[in-house]
C-alpha cells in the first residue's frame, strides 16, 4: 500500500476524500496516425514531474524580486497562498477521481453549470496557460541574462524570451514520450538552486533582514493580499495532471496522487528556500533591479563572488526550460479535449504524426510571443513580468473558484442522495479553495500612480476574455455531451496498492 494509499483525500463512494476503491475504466485515448490507440505514456513518476516541472518555473526564483515592495511580509503571503493551493490540489483530485478524462478545470465547469460556462473557462484556462508562458519567458530573461545581454537591451531580452518560448514548442512537437523525458530530467535538475537555499541557505540568515516587516506602505491586510496574488503564481501548475489526463497511464489513480505529491512536495521547498532567500539579503536589495536574478545573488551573498550565483543561474534557465516544456503540452491538450465536445474550433482537435496536437503547440507559442513583444514595448522587464504573472493569476483563479463550486454542487448532491462520509471535511476544503481563489482576483492589481498600470492585469484578462464571445457563438452549434459525471464504488481489497 502506498502512502496515499493512507492519506485521508482518497475518494469515498460518493467522491469525497475518504476510503479506498477500484479505479473505472480508462476512458478511450485518442487515436493516433496508424489507427493505434495508445495507453496513456505518463506514469506516476512523470505525471508528478509534470506537475512540479509546471509549478516550480521561474515564478518561484523571480518571486522576490516581484515582492521585494511588500518587504519579508510578502512570506506570510506566501503561507496564505500555500493553504490555497494545497486546498485547490486536494479538490482537484478528487475532481479527477470523479471525472478521469481530460480537460481539468473547464470539463469540471461544464458538466456541473452547462455548455456556456464550460466554454468560459476552458477559454480563460487557455489564456492562463499561453499568458503564463510569456510571464515564465520574461522571468526565465531575468537568470539568461547573468551571462547574455548584461546590459538588458529590450531588443536582445525579447529575443531571448522568444528563444524561450520556441525550444519547448519543438520538443512538444516530436512527440508526448520526449515530451516526458525530457520533463522529468529538467525537473530534477532544477531542485539544485531550491535545495541549495532551503539547505544551506537556512544557516546564513541574518534576523535584522526580516525588519522592517512591511515596507509597502499599506496595511498588513493590504500588503499580504497584494503580495499573495503574485504568490499564486508560484502556483500555477498544480492542476496539468488533470488537465493532460488522457496522457497518464490510469489516470482514476495516478492523477490525484501526482496532483498532491507535486503540489505538496512544491510547497515544502518553496516555503523554506523564499525564508533563506529574505534571510540572506534585505528587502531594499532585493527590490534593486541588479537582483532581478534573486536566488543567484542570495547565493553570492552566502558563498562570495560570482560563481555560486552562475550555477544558480544555469539551474534556473534549466528550470524555466522545464516549466515552458510542460506549459506548452498544457496549452495544446486543453484545447484538444475542448475541440472534441466542439467547444473549440476543430484545428485544435489535429493530431500530427508525431501524435501531438500540433496546431495547440504552435498557436498558443505564437501567442505568447505575441504577449512577450506587446507588453515589453514602452516599459521595463519588472513591470512585464508582474502585470503577467497577476492577469495569470485572474485567468487560472477564475477556473480554480468554478472548480470548487462543481466539487461544492456534486458533493451536496451525493448528500441528498444518502449519508454521505466526510461531508464537512470536503465542503470544507472546497470551501477555503473558492475562499482564496476570489482572494487571488481581488488582488490582482498593479502598484503604481497610473490608472492603466493599476488596473492593466483586469484590462488584458477582459481583452482577451471578449475575444472568445464570437468564438463561442460560431462553436455552440458543434457542442458535443458533456463528459459524465461518475462515481467510484469502494473496495475492501488491496488491488490498488
């Protein structure tokens, strides 16, 4: 028996976090050219680092630097953020118990709350996963240019957020088992830079540089909850498992266990290397835009010079390469399983011969390109990256709250229906997963004196949201069933050990 075999999220006969059970069988893969249809290529060990690859980008490793305004408050914002997103983990796989086919936030949209709602998400979900890509490549600039373009010409740094971006798309398109190979090495490699920090990072903290707390100027409420918008960030990712179900192998099983094993595993390392990190240099250095590149002059910091900082460097351009590798499959699959019921044009439902939605994979990298150029004309690297990561952060919070609100609507449903094990415990973390999902909205805002920059996250996400009315005017008339809605009886026996 495995340990979560032991953990108490298993799903109970009605879907909640309780008891053991036999999976339900593997709902069809697609076809590949050939007329094949292949088991899902992803096992445990790779679905996990799909989702940690996801999680642990550049978000994490230029977090600093975009919280350095709020000063060391911005950990408490961290931890607040970390409730939400192991709430969200744990809804997310139970959700996939119930619901083992592919889509994630936006199949959970439409079969609880029906087709127009289903579309709204599964387009703001796309958004998120292209957005975030072009957020991911403005970081992942910040560690590259350590050794290239040191002087930060806009040009240069455009290109090499577009190099970025264009490496991943390629590997994507030769086929999902590169795609997994290459996703689990990357993830390994780039605990290096975390480890160093959460490790030895701890004994050079000096306790004067958590003072002053809060350097924002605003209130402690105020600075948390700002500070913890961008934290979400960090986050994002925890649901790809579910999202690329069709490619893990029996997913009732291993995509719950690689959603909370990724998630949680995110957590432990995030929590102790961002102390090190705010422990080793104070929040006024951090802010100063020679630190873009935090966790390499946290390691100067603690061992002297610069090669310390360069290895550091070179974990996270790895890293960040990990993160766009797993994105970008994410960008295509979710449009794929879309395409399918109708809900999106059916170019996105193309399988090449390779077997990858090819059209996804080069669409969503065009524009993610299209968002690295537009926002980097007339402002800096630091303002990009921020008023990136919060319109993410809206376009994926949105989806996470219908999430919760469908795991919300089924288990009182299962109620109604009979007794119902672990009620309160699963409304309750449905409960706190919707909490901070509305919290993560209400926060998304710039800091700044111009109106535009304030409010620049809610004007891209509105933007683009309207986009996709004619999208779903022409697509309704091609809508397909929903997926089902199933339950899992429970077993007594130890067949999923």
């Amino acid at each position: 028996m495995s340990l979560l075999d032991r953990t108490p999220f298993h799903r109970d006969t009605r879907g909640g976090f309780a008891g053991k059970e036999t999976p339900p069988p593997r709902p069809t893969d697609r076809p590949v050219p050939g007329g094949e249809t292949p088991a899902g290529q992803l096992r445990l060990p790779s679905a996990t680092a799909l989702v940690m690859g996801s999680i642990i980008g550049v978000g994490v490793f230029s977090l600093p630097y975009a919280v350095a305004s709020y000063g060391p408050i911005s950990l408490v914002a961290m931890a607040v953020a970390t409730v939400g997103a192991v709430a969200l983990a744990l809804v997310f796989a139970v959700l996939a118990r119930r619901m083992p086919a592919g889509g994630g936030p936006y199949a959970y949209a439409r079969a609880a709350f029906g087709d127009g709602w289903g579309f709204s998400q599964a387009w703001l979900y796309w958004i998120t996963a292209w957005a975030g890509n072009a957020a991911i490549a403005v970081g992942w600039v910040f560690y590259v240019e350590t050794f290239l373009n040191e002087g930060g010409a806009t040009g240069w740094s455009i290109v090499i957020a577009l190099t970025g971006l264009w490496i991943p798309a390629a590997i994507n398109l030769t086929g999902v088992r590169s795609m997994g190979v290459f996703q689990l090495w990357t993830t390994v490699l780039k605990f290096v830079p975390l480890a160093l920090m959460a490790t030895a990072g701890l004994f050079f903290i000096k306790a004067g540089n958590f003072t002053p707390w809060n350097t924002s100027g605003e209130t402690s409420i105020s600075a948390i909850g700002g500070a913890m918008a961008i934290c979400l960030f960090s986050y994002l990712g925890l649901e790809t498992a579910s999202v690329a179900a069709a490619q893990v192998r029996d997913p009732a099983r291993n995509v719950p266990r690689a959603t909370v094993l990724g998630t949680v595993g995110s957590a432990v390392v995030y929590l102790l290397s961002l102390v090190a990190v705010f422990g080793i240099l104070p929040a006024s250095a951090l802010a100063q835009d020679a630190n873009q590149a935090s966790y390499s002059a946290a390691a100067n910091e603690v061992f002297g010079g610069s090669v310390a900082g360069d290895i550091v460097a070179a974990a996270v351009i790895i890293s960040g390469i990990g993160a766009l590798n797993g994105w970008t499959m994410i960008c295509a699959e979710m449009p794929l399983a879309a395409a399918k019921e109708g809900l999106f044009p059916r170019l996105f439902g193309r399988i090449s011969r390779r077997g990858v939605p090819a059209v996804g994979i080069v669409a969503s990298a065009a524009l993610a390109s299209a968002a690295v150029v537009v926002s980097y004309l007339g402002t800096d690297g630091a303002t990009v990256f921020t008023t990136l990561v919060l319109m993410t952060g809206i376009t994926a919070a949105i989806p996470y709250a219908f999430s919760a609100l469908a795991q919300l609507k089924w288990r009182w449903q299962d109620h109604r229906r009979g007794p119902t094990p672990h009620l309160v415990l699963d409304l309750a973390v449905a409960v706190v997963a919707l909490v901070m999902s509305i919290a993560f909205v209400y926060y998304s805002r710039n800091t700044d004196n111009s109106w535009y920059v304030v409010w620049g996250p809610f004007l891209m996400t509105a933007a683009a949201a309207i986009l996709g009315v004619p999208v779903y005017l022409t697509q309704r008339r091609r809508l397909q069933a929903a997926a089902s809605v199933g339950t899992t009886p429970e077993t007594n026996d130890g067949s999923d050990s």
